[in-house]
RNA sequence: GGGCGCGUAGCUCAGUGGGAGAGCGCUCGCUUCACACGCGAGAGGUCGCAGGUUCGAAACCCGCCGCGCCCA
C-alpha cells in the first residue's frame, strides 16, 4: 500500500509528495505507479527550445511490428535507456523517440495468416470490405487497398502493445515524438529523399538481373540475403565439340544447362587450352557456346571448366557483364521454367526439334523438378558422366524466405553504393564504435559490395514510389521517362493520386499516365531515421548537397529548427546483426543527402541467447516472453539483468540474474528505509572518522561510475556502485547503528549527515538501471523527480573539503579513515566468524576480543573502536602490535570461540 | 578460405603485468530492534592446451584446440 493509495479515485495514481515512509515497503506496483506519474509530469518530455549544445538526441531502434517483441529487445533498449537516463541527469535535453518499423514484408506476412487472405493488386477495391472473423481455410483474394487497410489496422494494435512493453520496462521514451515507418511523415520523407536523389543521377533505374525470391516474388537486396548449407549433387555433364570431341564441365545446376551461354575455363589452366577460342555444344539442346577464359574460375574445383547461364549464381552475372555474354533466360518470376523457343534467334539449335522435346520435359516445373527430370535426361542420353556426387553447399537465401534466391531480369530502382565504397569506408573510421571492434564488420560489408542496392520491391506495405510514367500513343509505357512527383505534393500514392499535369481519367490509357507499381525495399524508410524523428525539412527544387551538411535549403514543414537542433544525432543504438543493413544504409543516406555522418557514435548490442548459447528462436521454441518475464520479477529486476549485459557482447539469458536484481531492488528498499525513517538530526559535515571515510569511499564510486557512463560502459558503473551498495549495507549501517540511534545529538548528527548524503548519490547511482524503485525511495524524502535530479558529483560528499577538513579534529588522515574502514571490517569478520562457529547468534555478547596487528593498522583500528564494539556487542577491544593479522574472540558464555 | 569475438569456480560472468574474484547454486549456522524477498560463515578453480617474453603472466607474443558470429 502507498501512501494516498486508498483515498484516491481508482486509476488516479496519487500525487506525488515527499516525506512518507511506508510501514512495509514493496515493489509490487510500482510499474504502475510511476508510470503513470512520469506521463502525468511529462518526466521524459523533450524541451524544443533546448540549445543543440545541451541536447543528446538517440536514433532508436524502430522494432519491426510483426508480432511480439522478444527478451532481446528488451534487453538492448535497456542499455539504450540507461544512457538516456544518465544524459537527462547530466542535464542533457535528451531527445528519445521511438518509432515502430511497421512497413514492409513481415507485416505482410502477418496480416495473410492472420486474417487469412491474400493481396491480389487485380481484384477491384471493396469499400465495405470487412475481415472475416476466423481465416478461411483457402486464402482469400483481396485488393491492395483492401489489404493496406488490414495492414494499417493490425500493426496499430501491435503498436499500442508494444508501447505498453515500453512503458512497462520503464523507458525514459517522450511518447509524445512516436513515428512509424508507414505513417505520412516517413512517406514524405522517403519519397523527397529518393527524388533528390533521382534528380542528381544518384538513384536510377534498369533493367538488370537482380535477386530474385521467386515465393514473394520480389527482388532483394544483397543485404538481405544470408547462407545456409543445403545439400546437394555435382554433376558432371559432357558437351559436345564440333571436331566430335567432348568437353567435361561440373554443375550443381543442371536445369539450367538450356540457359548455357559459355563455358569459362581459368586463363593459365593447360589442360583446355586448346578449347578456348572455340566453341562446345550443350547437351540435350544442341545450342553452340564459345568456350573462353575468366580469373575468377577456379581450376582446382571439379574439371576446371564451367558453364555459365543465365543466371546460375551472382557469378555468373559477373561473367555475362565482363565477358558481354548474350542472355538466354529460362526461369520466370515464379521460379518455374518458362516456354522458350528453340530453333528462333538467340534460342539457336543444331536440332530444335529435339531440343524442344526435352524441353517439353521440363517447361512448368519448378527448379527441384526440373532438375531431377533434366539428370534422368542427361542419364538416359549419355551425357551424365558417372552418379552425381552429393555434397554440402553454401546457397543463398533471402533472409525471410523459404527457396533459395533466384537471380531474374527485371526492373529495378537501385542507389548507387558501388561507387562510394572508399567514401563510406571513411565515414566508418569518422564514427565512434562500440565495441571499436564492431567497425570491422562494417568495413567487411562496404569490401564486399559488389552492385549497387536494389531498393524496390514488388509488394504492397510500404512506401511507392513517387513517380508515374506516360503511356505513348500505342499504350506503351515509356519507363525511360517516368513523371516526378512534386515536393509540395508529398507523399504521395500514385496509385491513386494523379501526376502534375494529367487528370484521373488519363490513368491507363494511350497518351495518359500508369503509376510505378513498386513499393520501396523496408530499409530505403529505415535508413532516414534521422531525418524522420527530427522532420527534416523538404528540400524543395534544390538538392541538399549543394547546401551544405546538415542545412538544406528547402521550407521547413511544421516542427522549425527541431533538425537542427537534433541532427547530427549524438548517439545509434543497435544490434550488430543489422550492421550491414540498417546502420550501413544510414550512413550512405546520410552522406548522400548531407554530406555528414548521421550520428557521433553507433552503441552496439549484443544478442540474448538460451542457455545453450543458441539464438533464441521461435523454431526452437526457447523464447521466453517479455510480458511474463515483467510481471514475474519486475521490470528493474529484469533491466538489472539486461544492465549486466556489456556492450556488445551476447549474454546468456539468466533469471537468477534477474533474481539478484530484485534482491538489490528490495535492498533499496529497506535500506532507504532504515536511512530515512527517523532521520538523526543533520550536522553541517560529517565529523566520525567512520562516518567521513565512508562518504570518501562514495565519492570515489561516483568518479568511477561517472566515467563509465561516459565511456558507455553501463554495465560496469552498476558493477561499481552495486559492490559499494552490498558493502554499505553489510558492514556502514551496521557498524553506525550506536551512534544512529544515541540519544545526544551531538553524536547521531554525523550520522544523520552521512545517511542523507550517502542515500540521495545512492538513488541516483542507481535511478538509471532501476528507476521506479529509486523513484519511490526518492519520494520518501526529496521533491520532484529522480530522474530530473543532477547526476552525483564527488564535491556533495565533502571529500576535498580543506575548510572542513580543518575543522574537525581526531579523525585522522583520509588514509588513515580508509583504512580504519578495511580493519574495523577485517575484525568485525572474525568475530562474526567466532560466533557462526560456535553457532550462536550474531548478537551474541562478545566478553573480550584481541586483536594482533601491526601498529599502523592497529592505529587505524582505533578510529572506530566504538563503532566495531556496538557492532559485535564486545565488551572489550585488546590490541597489541605484531607483524601478522591475527583476531582471539572471547564469548561472554566463557568458551573460547577463535 | 578471410575477418572479428570468446574460452576463468557446478552455472552466469568481472578481472589486461605483482594478492584468483562476484552473484547464483551448494554446505553449516542465525526468527539480530531496515530487510527471512533477510543475515552470517564455509567449501569449491592447473584461469582451454603447448611454447615464448619478463624478476614476475589469467592478462603480452606465437602456435594449436574448441565455441559463436560476420564475410567470401
């Protein structure tokens, strides 16, 4: 029960105010409590007026809506929010918004299984449209407007829980700055940057082979792509020669020997030198292909010799490029073979009538299919060399699907990367890494790219493209000359709005308008983040580039200087398995756009994993959600845990941790309690020896904790404070109670000085890992909340006070108290040990203890004889000087303990 | 194949040139006036293996083994 609790209107969280220690303190419902007061005092509202110099602003991590989020979100944004919270008590303006990634594929894929239906962009809009109530067992066909709509629907509800989540687990979040990567703003956003980046020639379109997931059926980028080991065979097929002799190539894609377009052996392989410059005959099909030369092939892979088609692998389309092969495309967008026309031009045959035969055998199936029917072909016309050998490969995947990629030729929007290779190394090197290591792993990207990133896709949820092509007078469009939107008029939807200059009923027909049907790649939004949360500016007609970093030229929109308040951002919290998408987008958008990195600093987390070390998974089934984590230990036990985490590094998911987080969080509790309940009176310093070497130990902490944050070590400054905490309880408080509770306030009131000292930097050490315990301890005493209290600083704490210093007398040197400290400590161990030996009771009369030491220690001991006698109920302290540590317990039963 | 990280007590981890540590777990004890969601005490380790540098190595260097991730 809290104080107020049961006169206040239910759902009224009571009002704040200072000064009442409850009976029996909990943290049952804190969560709730102060939740409610952080919204109600807008603790976490960012100050628009704040000076760039004073504003710490964070690009958060916008999690995808597609679902839950799991423990590992609520680990990172932890760290993330740790850091937030220490800035804000720096008295940063801290700008921390968060945003909801609810564009793109896995949305898609939610709303299909969970309402059961399909997007079918042929089906005519349905404006009483409603969805039914349980999936149907055959998916149902809808519209594309029809399905945004769900889309809409379903993520906003996600949305709502995921905030929920958030504010469960105490996130410093202004939930008055939330974005989502659908919402208009994005749209606008999205579409001006990309049309900037048309108009200065660095998007642009073609027709190209590109990555290819024949089940959603839609290109992808290299990012997104991933390998996995799949199994399967090496064949080995033999050509024919014109001289009637043979030529041996291995594929693990026999299908696509119709597809056959060269073969390639390495420059300085012998054994086909005498090949090269002429030409081989594909089996079954009959087409002559010429036989050259490439570095790239590996001699010592099968016989040397390989075939290129169109398009096997990423290799392959190298070849094509570099060798200015012609094409010869057999699989469509579907991943099924397509009808080709053997014997007409570029499907050239000795013997078409037999090539069409056995493409008949394989036109229709699926790339499985067709290759099993093609070996038992190739087997049946001696052409397979011995049996297929099984092995183990590396194939490529897009990431979210469920067949390997295809590569197909199709029309795409690209923003070119390639080129600016050495100029984002360098972006990288600018940018402050941690863990430094991280930075490597971005450089491994950029070495890598080999094409410039496709960022359209044929799908429904996302952001279209603002553009439209005209239609000639035949009703063919002339993609080469496509119709930009105009700043003012974004976003757009050109699937409903119409282009400048034409009217609606022009739309599809000759001499009228078709709109770009694409939507943009998930990450071409998420990598404006920066520009999203602090509303970048349009940029009107001129491009920003030419205006220098970070000022475009264009009319601000609604939110006035906030970009440049905000932007460069200060700090980029992320995983590091989206170093090579989100974080490497963002850099390139930045440094295309502006001219700038987008950030300082990038914070990378690590991952949760099971306690198998595996990534925890749904198809493992060991996730554990975040909801039930909350509720069972608490949302500060569960940041403790998460806080322990380091930077960077994946740790191990641990409810014992969790455990130990709540103990410290009960600790604070009852500590703050026992502190502040009938507070000695206050002195103007602490005049105890004890009572001043504990307040210099504190300060010492606080130097340590402070820079630790500063250092983004979150983890280490709780490690810091919290061994100083268990060590305050242990042995301080015990060790002070005499004088606590002493009837002469000359006494008590050093006491009463260290408590409010040491308690107030205790909270706020502590209010950036557990900040509703710390919150309700705070309102105990202190006005206003602890998280808008100044971060501790070593001069509250009196301890390079020369003035004070001077004044008091008999407490020796700050040496010396820290060592009275360590013996008083030293000695009390022993004499508890005594008393556990003897299994007696820790307040168990103690009649005479000997302490042997040598005289400096003995010395020390002597600033808190009184301290240590009350704390041990020792009658009397012997000392008497020697080399070795040793300590004789006399108990008051008379039997000699030690 | 290249790169990055990791390997310390049963478990999770801290410790970067000079005493091998914490929490949990385990054993024993204590209803001590803030706290039994507690307190006290104790047991437990060849710091992955091998070599080198050093007066001195868990830490620095070299090699190997194992695990994980990224890239090809």
């Amino acid at each position: 029960m809290y104080p107020g609790e049961d006169t206040d209107a239910p759902g009224q969280p009571p009002e704040r105010r200072a000064g009442e220690v409850p009976e029996r303190p909990t943290l049952d419902g804190l969560e709730a409590k102060w939740g409610a007061a952080w919204e109600r005092e807008r603790t976490y509202a960012f100050d628009r007026t704040a000076p760039r110099e004073r504003v710490f602003s964070i690009d958060t991590p916008p999690p995808t809506v597609s679902g839950s989020l799991h423990v590992g979100h609520v680990f990172s944004y932890t760290h993330t929010d740790t850091i937030a919270r220490y800035r804000r008590m720096r008295g940063m303006d801290v700008f921390y918004p968060m945003g909801w990634d609810d564009n793109g594929l896995p949305t898609e894929r939610r709303v299909q299984n969970y309402y059961g239906v399909r997007c079918d962009p042929q089906v005519p809009f349905d404006p009483g449209f409603a969805a039914p109530t349980e999936p149907p067992e055959e998916p149902l066909s809808i519209s594309r407007q029809n399905f945004v709509a769900l889309c809409l629907t379903l993520t906003e509800s996600d949305e709502q829980a995921f905030e929920d989540l958030w504010r469960t687990l105490g996130l410093s979040v202004d939930w008055g700055m939330t974005y989502t990567t659908i919402g208009p703003e994005s749209q606008r956003i999205s579409q001006s940057s990309f049309l900037g980046l048309l108009r200065r020639g660095v998007a642009y379109q073609l027709e190209a082979p590109t990555l290819w997931d024949v089940d959603f059926q839609t290109a992808v980028a290299q990012a997104e792509l991933e390998d996995r080991e799949r199994p399967g065979a090496m064949h080995r097929v033999r050509f024919g020669r014109e001289d009637g002799g043979e030529a041996l190539i291995d594929t693990t894609r026999p299908e696509l020997i119709g597809a056959c377009v060269a073969l390639l052996a390495h420059p300085e392989d012998e054994r086909h030198a005498a090949l090269v410059g002429g030409e081989a005959i594909t089996p079954l099909f009959g087409t002559r292909v010429p036989v050259l030369t490439h570095p790239l092939v590996q001699s010592d892979k099968g016989t040397g010799l390989v075939m290129v088609c169109t398009f096997g692998d990423l290799t392959d389309v190298v070849w094509w490029r570099e060798l200015g092969l012609p094409v010869r495309p057999l699989l469509g967008a579907d991943g099924r073979l397509v009808p080709v026309p053997w014997g007409e031009p570029g499907w050239e045959s000795r013997n078409p009538d037999a090539a069409r035969a056995a493409y008949s055998e394989l036109e229709g199936r699926t790339v499985n299919q067709a290759r099993r029917r093609i070996v038992e072909l190739l087997a049946a016309s001696g052409e397979l060399v011995g049996e297929p050998q099984p092995i183990q490969h590396a194939v490529k995947f897009f990431e979210k699907g469920d067949r390997p990629v295809e590569i197909v030729t199709s029309r795409q929007w690209f923003i070119r990367t390639v080129e600016h290779q050495d100029a984002l190394i360098a972006r990288g090197r600018e940018l402050r890494w941690d863990p430094p290591y991280m930075r490597a792993r971005f450089e491994d990207w950029v070495h890598g790219l080999t094409g410039d990133w496709c960022i359209s896709r044929q799908r429904f949820f996302g952001v279209p493209f603002p553009v439209w092509y005209p239609l000639d007078e035949q009703g063919q469009i002339r993609h080469e000359d496509p119709i930009l939107a105009e700043e003012a008029q974004l976003p757009v939807d050109p699937s409903s709005d119409v282009p400048p200059g034409y009217e609606p009923d022009q739309r599809g027909t000759p001499g009228g308008f078709v709109a770009d049907p694409d939507v943009m790649d998930t990450w071409a939004t998420s990598s404006l983040t920066p520009q999203i949360v602090a509303r970048a500016p349009s940029a009107a007609s001129a491009n920003r580039k030419d205006h220098g970093a970070a000022r475009a030229g264009g009319q601000a929109v609604d939110d006035g200087d906030l970009f440049e308040r905000v932007f460069p951002m200060d700090m980029r919290p992320q995983a590091h398995d989206i170093i090579r998408t989100w974080l490497f987008t963002t850099v390139l958008r930045s440094h295309l756009d502006y001219d700038v990195l987008p950030w300082r600093e990038a914070a990378i987390s690590g991952w949760v994993l099971d306690p198998d070390r595996k990534k925890m998974s749904k198809s493992k089934g060991n996730v554990v959600t975040p909801i039930a984590l909350l509720e069972e230990h608490g949302a500060d036990a569960v940041r403790y845990w998460a806080a322990k985490g380091r930077p960077g590094a994946d740790t191990a998911f641990d409810a014992k941790q969790m455990k130990t987080g709540r103990r410290l969080a009960v600790k604070l509790l009852n500590a703050s309690k026992f502190a502040i309940a009938d507070l000695p009176p206050d002195a103007a310093a602490a005049s105890h020896p004890l009572d001043r070497a504990m307040l210099e130990r504190l300060a010492g902490v606080v130097t340590e904790a402070t820079a630790c944050f500063e250092d983004y070590d979150y983890a280490r400054a709780l490690q810091r404070s919290e061994d100083f905490f268990w060590w305050y309880c242990d042995y301080y408080l015990e060790l002070v109670k005499g004088r606590r509770y002493a009837a002469d306030p000359d006494i008590s009131a050093s006491v009463g000085h260290a408590l409010r000292r040491s308690l107030s930097v205790l909270q706020r050490l502590f209010a950036p890992f557990l900040p509703f315990v710390c919150e309700e301890v705070w309102s105990w005493w202190q006005e206003g909340s602890v998280h808008r209290a100044p971060w501790p600083q070593e001069a509250e704490l009196g301890g390079a006070d020369g003035a004070r210093e001077a004044a008091v007398n008999g407490s020796g040197t700050p040496a010396q108290r820290d060592l009275a400290l360590d013996v008083v400590g030293d000695v009390l161990r022993e004499v508890r040990k005594a008393k556990s030996n003897a299994k007696q009771p820790m307040r168990a009369p103690v009649e005479r203890v000997l302490v042997r030491d040598t005289q400096e220690r003995l010395d020390a001991l002597a600033l808190g004889a009184d301290d240590l006698r009350q704390a041990g109920s020792i009658e009397i302290v012997h000392t008497e000087p020697g080399d070795e540590f040793g300590v004789e317990v006399q108990l008051a039963d008379g039997n000699p303990a030690a």
